[in-house]
C-alpha cells in the first residue's frame, strides 16, 4: 500500500501491514509491549539523523538546546500538548514511562510514616521504583488489590476503601499493563482529589489508544510512552505536570540548563539521540491520517473475534469488554498449579514454532495471554493463533 502524506487510511488488516516492515508471514498480536513504528515516522527519523550527521553543532545548538525558546524540542512539546489536551509548556520529553514514574518519585518528598498508593495490577518497574523509594525514606506502599475478573466500580471503590490522610502519592495505571484493563480514571482522580491524595497516572498504553484530555482531567502528573499507540521511535515519551506542580518536578540528571526548571531543564541532559522527539510530529501525523472511528470499529471486532474464539478454548476474560480498548487480557485454564516459566515458554514457543507474537505473563497465579489489535492485525491472525492454541494447546494444560 503507497499511500500519499495527506491521503486518509482506511483498509485495515492485512492491507495496512504493508505500511509497516513486519515481515510476512507473521501474526503480532503484541503491539502493546513495544508498539510498531510504520515506515513514513522511520523514514522521518532517519531525515532528522541525516540532518544531525551533516551539521551536528547546527543541529543541536538551533533544535535542541533549552536556552533557545523556539527550539524544535519546545515546538514538538507544544504539538504533543494539542493532541493531548494540554499546554506543552506542561510538557517535558522523556526517555520511557518508567522515568517519568521515577522522576515524580524523586520529586515528591517522603518521609516514616508517608505511604504510596498501588494496585496490585501495577507495572512491575513502577511497584519496584516505589518499594525503592519506601527503603529510601522510610515510606510504605499500599497495595489495593483489584480481584480478576475485574469490574469498574469495585476498582474505584477499592482504591476509594483504601485512601487516607497519610497517602502521600497515588499511582494509579489509566490502562494496566498485563491485565489492559482501562480503568475509571477520571472518577478515581475525583476521589483522590477530593481527599487531598496527589495522583500520578500511568498512562504508558494510553496517548494514541484513547482519547486524552489532560487539563480535564486535572491529574498532578501524567506519562505516557509515545512508541507505542501513537506509533513514534522507541525512547519518546512524555512527563505531564500540572502548572502548580512544575515548579516541584524536578529532572533525575542534573545538567546545564536544571535551572530552567519543567520542563526545559529535561530537553537537554548531554548528548544523545534527540531524533526521537523530534519525530513526534510525523506519528501523530499518521495516526491522524488514519480513519479513526473506522479503526476503533475495525479493533473492536478484532477482540470481539479473539474473545468468541479464545473462550471456545475455555479462556476467561479478565474483565467486562467495556473495560477494554483496543487490548483484551485472558486467563487460560490450567490442568496444574502455574510455573513460573510457563508465560516465556508460551510466548517464545509460539514465536519460534508458529511465528505468532503475544504477549503472556504469569499474575495471580495464572497464566495470562493479552492480544493487541491494531490496523496491521488481520481477522485470519485470530484465527490462526486460536487455532494453534486447539491443536498444541499451552503450558500445563
């Protein structure tokens, strides 16, 4: 498919495969992990690395460098933030999401007494970062548990149940990671708010997967990674502050231009590669060329499918499909206790025997299988998978 810059993207499935470089044959049902840079965004990416290699003091002096207000990093902040809902003078460019946890982390004062709130959905690098955090200053995590399968009230009453005056911080996930479940954020926030409790969304699957309205929403802090649902390079991301909280968000290394403050002091801490900010633009700029309500309807018949045939094979949703956007997580059914390997042998079998890619994980003693749709992704995928899964079945069935 050669589709011009500014014509509109309809035909999903196999179709659209060839605006990516996944190879055939192949099935990747696991956008969600590491998302799928389409080929106008790689070709963007290796324009501004081309235009560094041929004047790099150029480049970094007039594109990147703080002390300039109208570099091209402050400019890509400013056209994240109109796609979000936000001012990019709230933004500032990270590396992933997990640096933006942390930076709020480390921005936050703690002390005994002091507890961080969590679900027990929580991504693995963020409930260590706050265990880390905890031994470092004397702090406790509180750990709300959210039952599977999961309901949209129960969670919000349970971090509700759980919220109290010494709740220093609350991380809360906007979609979790291996459970995908898209949780009530906007009434979760409310709540917190309404109890003075400070909220840092981990958005990391949602900007390009949902739609956002940061200033809306009113959290304290939001980060998103921008290499997955929005299509951008790997290591593009981005920290949210609210104006009030800027002036406190500080950056995790100190470099020339800390005295900018947020979000200026994170554009530049040394020489690395900044073409994947700079490509930003070109991402957002495909995903609107894509016929988006078209789309939404083309990856809800995706899970739709999934779903009818992964639960002919006996898996159980983990939640309600209104719970889900464009990711569906099941639990299979096990003839034994759980392995601890069982996930990785899953997923790697899969990949070296069958050529499909999923993402699997092992939670609450169960064997977890999530499938990503996405424009590339076929209805023949879902039925190739499910019926390898009939004909070989998986780890301790």
């Amino acid at each position: 498919m050669d589709t011009a810059p500014s014509e509109s993207i309809r035909a999903f499935g196999r179709p659209a495969r060839d605006l990516w470089t996944l190879p055939l044959p192949g099935v990747f049902l696991n956008h969600g992990s590491f998302g799928a840079c389409p080929i106008v965004v790689q070709k963007e990416l290796e324009r501004i690395r081309q235009d560094y290699s041929g004047q790099p003091e150029e480049f970094f002096r007039r594109r990147v460098m703080p002390d300039n207000p109208q570099s091209a990093l402050r400019k890509v902040a400013g056209e994240l933030g109109n796609f979000v809902g936000a001012s990019g003078a709230n933004i500032a460019l990270i590396e992933n999401a997990t640096a933006g946890i942390q930076t709020v982390l480390q921005s936050v004062t703690f002390g005994p007494g002091d507890r961080i709130l969590i679900t027990d959905h929580q991504y693995r690098a963020v409930r260590l970062a706050v265990e880390a955090r905890c031994r470092e200053t004397g702090a406790t995590p509180v750990v709300v548990p959210i039952p599977v399968p999961a309901r949209s009230a129960d969670v919000l009453g349970r971090i509700a149940e759980a919220a109290n005056s010494r709740i220093k911080l609350a991380i809360v996930d906007h979609i979790t990671s291996s459970t995908a479940l898209l949780l009530p954020i906007h009434k979760i926030v409310a709540e917190l708010q309404r109890r003075d409790i400070p909220v840092l969304i981990d958005g990391a699957h949602a900007v390009g997967q949902i739609p956002l309205a940061l200033d809306a929403l009113g959290a304290e802090w939001y980060v998103s990674n921008a290499h997955k649902w929005l299509y951008a390079p790997p290591g593009s991301a981005f920290l949210h502050a609210r104006a009030d909280q800027a002036p406190a968000t500080r950056c995790l290394v100190t470099s020339h231009f800390t005295d900018l403050g947020f979000p200026r002091a994170f554009d530049y801490v040394g020489t690395r590669d900044y073409g994947n900010w700079l490509a930003i633009p070109a991402a957002i700029a495909f995903l609107e060329r894509l016929d988006v309500e078209a789309l939404k309807r083309h990856n809800a018949e995706i899970l739709r499918t999934a779903s009818e045939q992964l639960m002919a094979l006996g898996a159980e949703p983990v939640c309600e499909m209104e719970m889900c956007a464009s990711m569906r997580t099941f639990a299979l059914p096990q003839r034994r206790p759980v392995d601890t390997h069982d996930a990785v042998r899953l997923r790697d079998s899969l990949w070296d025997d069958e050529r499909i890619q999923v993402a699997a994980s092992i939670l609450f003693d169960r064997l977890l299988i999530r499938l990503s749709a996405q424009a590339y992704v076929d209805p023949d995928d879902i039925g190739r998978l499910a019926a390898v899964l009939a004909r070989r079945g998986w780890p301790g069935r």
